[in-house]
C-alpha cells in the first residue's frame, strides 16, 4: 500500500507500506508508540477521551493505538504531537520497552518543551549546579 502524506511547508512524502513482509516488526513499532503517546498523554493530563476528541479521532481508536492493536496514520501522529505539545521527532523516538528511565524521560521533555528559553536555561542550571554539589564526596551524602 503507498499512502501520500503532506508536511508543513507544502513537502509532499509517498511512503510505502510493506506490513505484509515483516508484521511482528510493524506490531512492536505500533506497541512502542502507543506506549509512549500514553505516557506523554498522561504527563500532560490529558484522558483517552480528551486526546481523542482534540485531534479527531474516537476515543476507542486512541485506546487501540495506546494498547499497540491499531495503527495510526503520520497525519494523526502529527497532531497527536501537537496536542501533547512535543515535537513530532520526539513522540516518534521510540525506546525498547517501558522502563521508569524513559517515563522520566518523557516527563521532562513534556515538561521542558513547555519553558520559556530563559526558564529551561535556569532550570538547568540550578539542576546541574545542584548535581555537582552533591556528586563532590565533601558535598555531603552524594549520589548513591
């Protein structure tokens, strides 16, 4: 199946789809991809319904994309990234399975990509500076 997809910016892709080649590969990229729009929909505080309804979608479609049973067009995926206010190269960077790191991961990113330039460069400043203090053997108790 080919499908052609718009970008901003008037860039048209054609993309072809070969699920019938390697289908255990296609169901662990939709499962991993579910996977991450549920958590980065859950640090945002959104429920399956109020994703769905904003961009387009039923909220039984959201549920079967978050639990890897349906696939999703790039279009939605698109708009999914905006509702969740992450970039589309985010959303789409997939990690091998649900671990506490990547859902920390996702949290800070969500919680990142909504700071202004000044407030994540001080954030990240009182986060390194704090880092170092306590990673210094007479700063205290350290890192374990």
């Amino acid at each position: 199946m080919t499908s052609q997809v718009m970008l901003p910016g008037s860039t048209t892709f054609w993309i072809k789809l070969r699920a019938s080649t390697c289908p255990g590969r296609m169901s662990a990229i939709e499962e991993r991809l579910g996977q991450k729009i549920a958590r980065l929909r859950r640090a945002a505080g959104h429920t399956q319904a109020e994703l769905a309804e904003r961009v387009g979608l039923q909220p039984e479609h959201i549920n079967r994309v978050e639990n890897g049973k349906r696939g999703v067009s790039i279009e939605a995926i698109a708009n999914i990234a905006d509702v969740l206010g992450v970039e589309l190269h985010d959303l789409c960077r997939l990690q091998d399975k649900d671990d506490p790191k990547s859902a920390a991961l996702d949290r800070l990113l969500w919680f990142g990509s909504r700071l202004s330039i000044s407030e994540l460069e001080l954030v990240m400043g009182v986060g390194a500076a704090v880092l170092d203090h306590l990673r210094r053997p007479e700063g205290g108790a350290g890192l374990a």
